[in-house]
C-alpha cells in the first residue's frame, strides 16, 4: 500500500510497504477513507521529537471502513464505518477504568522508554516516534487498529468524512482544553494559538457558554477564521503589538482573562524579535526542547485565581517557567493529552445536532500523494492553510 | 534526504542551522579562537577577530530566521559569505604576513576552507525555506481555502442550556 | 541504583498470586536470576502490588561495584520488561504489539526498534507471528 513515510528532518515521502496485518486477537484492520495533518506531526516534520526512525509511517488523525477484526474483537465487523482515536488505549488498566486513556499503562511496548523520559510510561500513539511506542501512522491506505474494541467509534453514513474526521483528535483536544476552564457562563477565556485546535477550543468555549473568548496569533487569516466561523469575539494579532499581557488586560478591562488555553505547544513564536532570536538558537544547539513564549504570556496574562490550561503539545523542558507568577497568583494549571475515548460519544452528539459543523476548519484537501506538499503548506501557512485532509 | 537544490547533492543545512553557525562561529572567532589558535596578539589574531565581527554583524541584518533587522536577501549573504571566505584566504598572502611561520596564514586557509564547505552544504532556497509547489498545491486543492477562511457563517452556535447540560454527563 | 523493581496490577492478590504460577503467564527472566518475589495489597481500589528483589552478594572493591552497577542496570531492565509483560497479558489478555516492536515490549529491542510501518511476511515469522 502507499504510506507517508518520515525520511529525516523536514522530508516526508508517499512509499510503497506492505499492507498491515493482525498481530493481535484484538486487533482491526481500517482501510482509510480521510485523514489529516496534525501541528503535532510537524514536531516530527521539524525535527524535535527523539526516536524517529526512517520509514515511519506518520499520522494520528484517520477513520475509514473495518475490513477485517482479530478473534477478540466483537463490537465491530467488515463494513462498519468508524472513526479511530489517537491514543491507544487497552481498557482494562486503572487509567482506562478512571477513564484517563492517554494514560494507559500497557499500550506501549517501549514504555521503558517513555519512563526514562517522563517518570512513568504513557499509552501508545499512532505515528509519533517509537517514544510512544512505534505504531505505524494513518497517513496511508490502511492501519492496523490496536484494542478494536475500545478505541474505534462507529459513526452512521450520514455525516460527511470532514463532520467526523476530527473527533480523532483536534475536536476532543480543543473541548477538553475547553472543559478545564470550568465555564459556568459569562467568562473572559483567552485562548493562545489560532490553529486547528485553537479554533476548536475557541468553538467549545463558545459552546460551553463562555460571553468573550479572546483568540491570539500572529497570522492574520488565522484570526479571521477564529472570528468569522469559531465564534472569536476578540482577537489579538502580536505581530501588530508584543505586548499581549497588556492587551488582554485592556480587553477585560484590566482584570485579566478568567482562565488562558495554551493551544500552542514547544514551537511557540515570541512577538520579541530578540527573545525568538534567542529562542531559536538555543533549540538548534538543543540547549532546550521547548519554546515556552506562548505559556509563559499566557500564565503572566491570566487572572488571579485562574486556571492555565494546556493543550498545546510539549516533549521536554523549556527555559524560564514563571513560578513566582504561577505561585503568587495562585493559578491552577490543568493539562495532558486528550482522553478522546470518552469524547467521542457526546462531541459526536453535538455534530449530530448541528451545535457545531468541525468541517470549518479544513482549508485543503488533497490526494495521499500530495502530502510532502500538504506539511510544506501547512509549516509555513501558505495560501491561507489552516488544516489539511489527505485523501488516500 | 530530498534534492533541496538543482545542485545534485544533498544541501542539508537550512537558512536556521546556517544562522546558528554565523552567530557561533563569528563569537568563537571574536573571543576564544585567536588564543586556540596561538595568534593572539600577531597580525593573524586580529584579522581573525575583525573577521568574526563583520560576519556576525552581517547576519544579524541578514533576512533569514535568526536575523534581527530583515535587510539582507539570504542569497546576498551567502555571496558575501563566498567574498569573505576567498578574501580571508587571501589576506595572509597578500600582507605577506605568510612568511612569518604557518600560524600566519594556516587558520585563514582552515576557517576558508570550513565557510566554503558549509557554503555547499547550504539550502540557498528563499525566505521560511519553503520548498512546496504552491502552484501544484493550488491546482490539487480539492476545496477553496480563502472561501473557507473569509466566509461569515459562524461553524459553531452559542450555548443553550441544554448543551453544557448533555455533555457535562 | 537499586535492586528491586514494582509493578501494580489491577487484580486481587489471590487472582495474581494464580496468574503468577500459572505456565501461561510467564516470567522467564525473574526465575532465572536469584530473586525475591513478594506481593502485597494496594491501596483502595488499585489492585495488587508485585515486588522483586534481586540478590545481590556485596561487591568487595570499587571495580566490581562499577560493574555490577552497569550490569545491574541492564539486569533490572530485563526484570522490569518480565513484570510489564506479566501485567499486559494479565489485565489484557495480550501483549501491545506495535510495527516497531512486533514481539512486544523488550529491552534489548529498545535500540534496534523496526520502523513503524506494517512487517514483511518474511519479517512476521522471524517475529513469531
């Protein structure tokens, strides 16, 4: 089959390799009817994720057809048409029962790794490095599905592929990013980074009953999809001005935003020349993994007694955490990588009820074949790119 | 690794890891390199210096990644990389300096030397090293992405009761 | 640097203690080497908790200590590989399989993972599979 393949740094290529098998009783087969780019996949694409190895097929966000289930598998069957979350999860863990997926204990056979890196294991991803385990990716024809019967959501024929495609990942992501701001109604919430999942947790914001959702960027189209369609009532374009603690200030009145979403993660751009200068230089030389302009911002910006919630994806350590402020202000920070699985049932109730259409944010869709030019676009926001969806 | 040039071999150093290597190599130059290289305080030390000064300067006006005031079109910069490197070589031979022993004239050779190689290992490709077909993008683009981005119809209605009601579970 | 190593399993102590004796449900490393098994009760609802010790003669010398460190390390790893794949099978009923790692998890896979992407029949046999 072809499969989008990481080659070295910034170059990914449509390969031929074998078509996947079942490995496992509780295995599943999907042939892939869409799948998408994640901002997360150009942590890979960049070069900053460890334990890349030529040939890894990439790709978290995917759904398609069952076309064949292992012995173990009985909630599914050939034919059915499901969308599949990007954690592995086993279902049978203490993590799993508490519904904390992303933290399954042994769906990642190099947890050893994972516990060098991070203190403990955590579960299992498709296509992000062999630190999450090693899976091969769903930017290709087919995948092999670990845990068919606790993972895959079936989703009737009705919606179109781009209604769904999302509760693999940015959806779930952006709404839990959402949900930790404890919205009861008539918050101030800002949210750092325009893209996909920042459009998505601006949108659930909204949905959540939030009167001003604050969107920052530097990429102007960016910001005018997040007013136009995700329901922005407030942006902030920090190319125009640095300063983005004093316009949040000014924009809530001087009180500062309720709570802050950090959709922005370790590639964070600083509206400081010199500070991304910096930034830059001391990533290149890994002095540091992470860039934390937008984090640090967002925890200086947010009120007293309000809650920092980070969504934006990080793998190491960054310089300068504002402690004192974090302490002082007595700010709760809320964090982790979605739990898609229990997203699933209720965000797809949502879509169902017209509540919210997640095919807004997609701006490209192109053939599989096409995909070395879809990372390109989307790296370096050309022609209005906010998300891209691959057709295999 | 792709061809990110028509030169026909890899050119794996992009405009970013070519910043960090103007800034580190001319402060290295400007500080501990005279001393390394035993040429402190001759002729030979503080060409060296002047060297790293005026390469660092250059690249902080240079427009590429890790430039701090955006004048210099990368390209132009690589050729005054190319000038420097053949004009550092030179200076040994043209003072006459290279009669005084090889610590005259052998670090310019090698520093040269090093500056023309990661010249050839550069991607002298344009500004964000973007190196996609927009035009192919453009054509295979299956949807419309400015309609997309300009288009007023909000995606997502504001909350009724009922909705933080069904998902808060 | 230690010897011991724990793991939690989300089973009774009588289920564990079963499951540990039992021949499908393995630990081959653990019986090879000299070590102490014990299992107790843990907290709430967390389930069981396995604790390994391995024996270890004291090192007479700096040398040998340095060297019982580095291979103590790699022995640990090994047990530590034993109790995570006693807990897959137990609490899954299989062992998480990826593309990289076909034969489940393994220390000395650890530096010499596959690429992730699907195995060659010729690859699937030398796997097991």
């Amino acid at each position: 089959m072809r499969a989008n393949v990481w080659s070295g740094r910034n170059t990914v290529q449509v390969e031929n390799v074998p078509d996947p098998k079942l490995l496992n009783d509780r295995d599943a087969i999907v042939k892939i009817t869409s799948t998408a780019i994640c901002g997360s996949d150009l942590h890979m694409y960049d070069g900053y994720i460890p334990t890349m190895k030529k040939g890894d097929i990439l790709g978290h966000e995917f759904m398609g057809e069952v076309v064949e289930v292992g012995r173990g598998v009985s909630n599914l069957q050939a034919g059915d048409r499901v969308v599949v979350p990007f954690p592995i999860a086993c279902g049978d863990c203490w993590f799993c029962r508490h519904e904390l997926y992303a933290a399954c204990e042994n769906s990642n056979p190099n947890g050893g790794l994972a516990e060098k890196m991070f203190g403990h294991p955590t579960a299992g991803i498709f296509g992000y490095s062999h630190l999450t385990g090693g899976y091969a990716g769903g930017q290709a024809e087919y995948a092999r599905v670990p845990y068919a019967d606790v993972g895959p959501f079936k989703v009737e024929d009705d919606l179109p592929d781009e209604q769904v495609l999302f509760l693999s990942d940015i959806f779930p992501t952006g709404y839990m990013g959402a949900e930790f701001c404890e919205i009861s109604g008539g918050e101030c919430i800002a949210v750092f980074g325009a893209g996909p999942v920042g459009q998505f947790a601006i949108a659930s914001a909204v949905m959540l009953g939030a009167e001003r959702v604050i969107a920052i960027d530097h990429v102007d189209y960016r910001l005018e999809m997040a007013r136009n369609k995700a329901g922005a009532t407030d942006t902030i374009n920090f190319r125009e001005d640095p300063d983005v603690v004093e316009q949040l200030k000014l924009l809530t009145g001087g009180r500062g935003p309720d709570a802050v979403i950090d959709a922005v993660g370790m590639e964070a751009v600083s509206g400081h020349v010199p500070v991304h200068a910096a930034e830059r230089l001391k990533q290149a030389a890994r002095a540091e993994t992470d860039r934390g302009a937008a984090l640090r911002d967002a925890i200086l910006a947010c009120r007293p007694g309000g809650i920092v919630s980070i969504i934006g994806a990080y793998g190491g350590l960054m310089d300068k955490f504002p402690t004192g402020a974090l302490m002082n202000k007595g700010l709760s920070i809320k964090t982790g990588q979605c739990h898609v699985q229990r997203y699933l049932k209720p965000l797809y109730e949502h879509v169902k009820a017209g509540h919210i259409d997640p095919s807004f944010v997609v701006t490209h869709r192109l053939e599989l074949g096409e995909a070395p030019n879809g990372y390109e676009t989307f790296k370096h926001k050309e022609d209005n790119c906010v998300k891209v969806v691959l057709k295999p | 690794m792709t061809e990110n040039s028509t030169a026909g071999f890899p050119r794996p150093v992009d405009a970013t890891l070519h910043g960090a290597t103007d800034y580190s190599v001319g402060a290295a130059l400007m500080t501990v390199f005279p001393r390394l290289a035993r040429v402190e305080g001759t002729p030979a030390g503080r060409q060296i210096r002047t060297a790293g000064a005026i390469h660092a300067g250059y690249s902080t006006l240079t427009d590429y990644p890790l430039g701090v005031v955006r004048l210099l079109p990368y390209k132009a910069h690589l050729a005054i990389d190319a000038i420097g490197a053949l004009a550092l070589a030179a200076t040994p031979f043209a003072t006459g300096q290279f009669r005084q022993g090889r610590s005259q004239w052998v670090p310019h050779v090698a520093l040269s030397a090093f500056e023309l190689v990661s010249l050839m290992l550069s991607d002298p490709t344009g500004r964000g090293n973007y190196k996609a077909d927009v035009a192919a993008v453009r054509r295979s683009n299956m949807e419309d992405p400015h309609r997309k981005v300009h288009d007023k119809t909000p995606a997502v209605t504001r909350r009724s009761d009922s909705v933080a009601r069904e998902t808060a579970q | 640097m230690g010897s011991k190593a724990a793991i939690t399993l989300l089973r009774s102590h009588e289920e564990v203690r079963r499951l540990w004796n039992s021949p499908e449900y393995p630990h081959e490393y653990i019986d090879a080497v000299d070590a102490s098994v014990t299992f107790r009760d843990a907290p709430g609802d967390r389930g069981t908790e396995i604790h390994v010790e391995l024996e270890r003669g004291a090192p007479r010398g700096k040398l040998r200590e340095a060297v019982q460190k580095v291979v103590g390390s790699a022995s640990l790893a090994k047990v530590k590989d034993d109790l995570r794949r006693f807990k897959q099978r137990a609490e899954t009923g299989e062992l998480p399989r990826s593309e990289g790692t076909p034969e489940g998890e393994r220390a000395e896979r650890k530096l010499k993972q596959h690429p992730a992407q699907p195995l060659k029949e010729s690859e699937l046999e030398k796997a097991g599979l």
